[in-house]
C-alpha cells in the first residue's frame, strides 16, 4: 500500500478494502483470459468500485460497478489496484 499525503490518496489492491468504501480502479494486474473477463464485467481503469458485502467466511466479495453488483473471489480482487480516497 502506498501513502501520498500531498493528495490524501493511497494506493492498493481491491481485495483489501471494508464493505463501504469507495475506491476507483487504476490496475489491472491480470493477463489473458481472465483479464479479458475483468474488462469485460466493467473493471476498467478509471471505474468507481465500491464493496457492499464479504460472504460470512470472507470470499466472494460483493461490489458495486458501473451500477450493478459484481461478486469477486479476493483472489482476482487482488489483480485489481485502486486509489482510495483517505478522510
């Protein structure tokens, strides 16, 4: 995770943020196939995401793209970096 105090930014992976936060996507670390899918399913750079839900055992992860709800393993969520906005 990195820190960039001039814009109260940070940087990290989707997999790593609470129900209720909001991120927007700058990454996709993911190659082929399934970074065809991510694409595909709206998780372009530039998208605001934001988490809804955990599944009671922590996977999948709901979250909110581009007006509909998408559910992610944390295992593709950590192929997505987003900056984080801190209050």
């Amino acid at each position: 995770m990195e820190f960039n105090s001039a814009d109260h930014t940070r940087t990290t992976t989707l997999e790593s943020l609470d129900p209720g936060c909001r991120s927007r996507i700058i990454g996709i670390r993911a190659f082929g196939p399934l970074r065809k899918r991510m694409l595909a399913m709206g998780m372009v750079p530039g998208a605001e995401v934001e988490v809804i839900w955990a599944a009671p055992l922590g996977d999948p992860v709901e979250y909110r793209v581009k007006g509909y709800c998408l559910s992610l393993r944390r295992a593709e969520a950590r192929l997505i970096e987003v900056l984080v906005e801190v209050r």
